[in-house]
C-alpha cells in the first residue's frame, strides 16, 4: 500500500521560496543585499536554508521578514514554518506578580457624602444671599446712571481688519522649472512603497533602497539617469518637468532610461 505525499511536502521550503521570488521579481542577490542592508553570504546562505550565520533565532527570523517584504511576499507564514523548524518562540514571562500587586492594593475610600451635601447647602444659602442683596441695590445705581454725564457719542468706533488672503499652495507643475541642460527626475511613492535603485550616465549609484509611501526623491544628471522599479505600479513618475503616463501595473519590476528633452523610456 503507497502513501502519497501530503501538500506540505509539496511545499517549497523558506529559502526555496525566498529563491524563487526574488528571480520571478527580476533582482539578483546584490540588489536585495543592497536594498535590505543583509550582508550578501547570508542572503546566499538563507536561500540555501542555512540559518547558523544569522547570529539566533531573533535575528533569522528578522532576515526572514526583511527578504520577504523586499521580494514581495508575506512574511508571517515563512517566519510560522521557522518556529515550527526550530522549536517554536520563546514562552512570555508570566505575570503573576503584577497580579499579587493588584490583590495587595487596599480599598479605595468611600467618598463623603454628609461633607457634600453640607457644602453643597452652605453654596446654595449663599448664591441666595448674594442676589437678594445685588437687587436692594439696584435702584440707586440706576439713578446714578440717570444723574451723570451722558455717553459720549464720539467715541471710537471698533475698528475691523481684512483677513489676510490665502497663499497659493503650490502644485506639481513647480518640477517643469528643471533646467533644460540636465536630466532630471522625481519619483513619488503615492500608492505604496517601493524599491528603487538610481544610477547616473557613469554608472555611478545616487540611490538604492526603500522609497516608503507619501516620500518623493528627485535626481539630475547631465547627460541620462538609470532606474529600477521593484513595484512601478507605486510610483508617480515625472521627467525633465513632464508627468510620464502611469502604465505599470502593481508589482511590475521596470528598468528605465530617461535623457534631457521629452520623456522616453530607454
């Protein structure tokens, strides 16, 4: 009688999968060491399922996460097939003693209510006193009113201030001021967070890393400006000035060009 095998043997294992992800995203180990800042033999070594140069648990499982997020997928079901691979994470510390604190905690005191209802009655006689008292005098200050010198009709008007008008808030179209001579681009992270690597014309890296979402970065060179998109569908793209028109679905790695003059992808 034959067994067969069961899904979760089926299953890739936790560098496996980090492997092949990283290749179907279209980035090699160096672009991944780059952007994470995870020493390249150990994104070796973790993709060939070998965790003893991570440094423990709490740093593999770290490495875990960073690699996934970075690659695309989800974090959390890597790090439960570790934990069940290496005996699972550490018990919490119990909290007992901040429970026998809670029972040693005396009764609170009751409040006073005698003390308050005397006080409350003490204000109430005299609110009472004080507003019979205002009334007898009431008359006589009217009639000093009526004896004195009557208001004098000149005095100063109060006088009223304009608020100040709005400042325009300034929009997009400021990046069309990029200087003619020079390539310059801006990236803008509006519907999600990306990896990008920025090169000028000399190869020469100006950036490569996360750009997170709501961040924007801009880039000039003289001559052309290189670029990777790790997720092009997150990133608003403007050129020498220019919007380029979005056309890169979620999760679409990109490499593009762009040179001085009208946007074109190289």
């Amino acid at each position: 009688m034959s067994i067969g095998n069961s899904p979760e043997d089926d299953r890739p294992s936790i560098g496996r999968a980090l492997q092949q992800a990283r290749i179907a995203a279209g980035l090699t180990v160096e672009e991944v060491s780059s952007s994470t800042r995870v020493r390249i033999p150990i994104v070796h070594a973790i993709e060939q399922d070998d965790f003893s140069r991570c440094g423990g648990d709490v740093y593999a499982r770290g490495h875990i996460r960073t690699l996934a997020r970075a690659v695309g997928l989800d974090p959390e079901p890597l790090v439960e097939e570790y934990d069940a691979d290496h005996g699972g994470r550490p018990a919490p510390t119990p909290a007992a003693p901040l429970f026998e604190a809670e029972r040693i905690r005396s009764e609170p005191r009751r409040p006073n209510w005698t003390a308050a209802m005397v006080a409350a009655i003490v204000a109430v006689v005299g609110f009472v006193g004080f507003t019979l008292f205002s009334g007898e005098d009431e008359p006589t200050n009217t009639a000093q009113v009526a004896e004195g010198s009557k208001p004098d009709k000149t005095a100063a008007k109060p006088t009223t201030t304009k608020p100040a008008a709005p400042k325009p808030v300034p929009s997009e179209s400021a990046i069309a001021a990029a200087p003619r001579d020079k390539v310059t681009v801006k990236l803008s992270a509006d519907r999600g967070k990306s990896w990008i690597s920025v090169k000028d014309h000399n190869g020469r890296g100006l950036f490569d890393g996360l750009l997170l979402q709501g961040e924007s970065k801009t880039f000039q060179d003289k001559e052309r400006i290189d670029l990777v998109l790790g997720d092009a569908g997150a990133i608003s793209l403007f050129v020498n000035g220019k919007q380029v028109e979005d056309r890169f679905g979620p999760g679409q790695v990109e490499r593009l060009s762009y040179t001085k003059g009208d946007p074109e992808a190289g």
